[in-house]
C-alpha cells in the first residue's frame, strides 16, 4: 500500500479516535487525551515515512500546542454564548472539546504528513 494513502488512512482514524474524548470529562481531554493521540499520530506518520520522531518531536510538541491554544480560543466563547441554549448548553464543553479536538487532529495530521 501507498505510504500517502496510508498516512491518510491514519489520520482518518485517529480524527474519529480524537472524538471519544466525549467519554472522559473535558479537563481530562483537553489536557491528556487528545495531546496523547495527537502526539501518537505524528509518531505513526513518523514510522510510515521513515523518519524518526526525536528529529520531528519539536515540530509534533509544537502542533500539539497550537492546537490546544486553538481549542481555548474557539471552545470557550462559544461555550459562553450556547450556555443559554437548551440541551446544547449544558453538554457544549464535552461536545465542543470532542469535536474541536477531532478538528485539530485532522488538521496536524494533513500537516505533517505532507512535510515529508
């Protein structure tokens, strides 16, 4: 098989991993579980091209960051403005930081595996 085809393949799978962040509460999520499949993700690409991880780790820690800076950023002004919304509101930071999460894996996985 294509390496490019599996790399996307990869980063498919672990964007819908990143959505079972649901299943644990959000501080867990955003601190622990989505950084470790994200970072995960980079290693696996890493193998898949043949490059090593410590060579990439600055830029995978990197990624990582930019895309927790970007789940704050977005997750919790809307979090402000759908509190009043009813059944969305009270569940918005699972369901924000799930798909946000999701969102930000696929994005570091289609932008590292190019790199490559």
């Amino acid at each position: 098989m294509d390496s490019h085809v599996r790399a996307e393949k990869m980063v498919r799978n672990f964007s819908l991993g990143a959505l079972s962040s649901l299943l644990v509460p959000s501080l867990l999520a955003e601190w622990v579980v989505l950084p470790a499949i994200q970072l995960t993700l980079i290693h696996q690409l890493c193998q898949v091209y043949g490059q090593k991880f410590v060579v990439n780790a600055v830029r995978a820690k990197i990624a990582v960051f930019l895309a927790w800076l970007g789940l704050h950023s977005v997750n919790k002004p809307l979090g402000v403005i759908l509190r009043h919304v009813p059944l969305i509101g009270a569940g918005w930071p699972r369901i924000g930081t799930a798909l946000i999460g999701s969102a930000s894996t696929y994005a570091i996985g289609n932008s590292v595996y190019p790199a490559f």
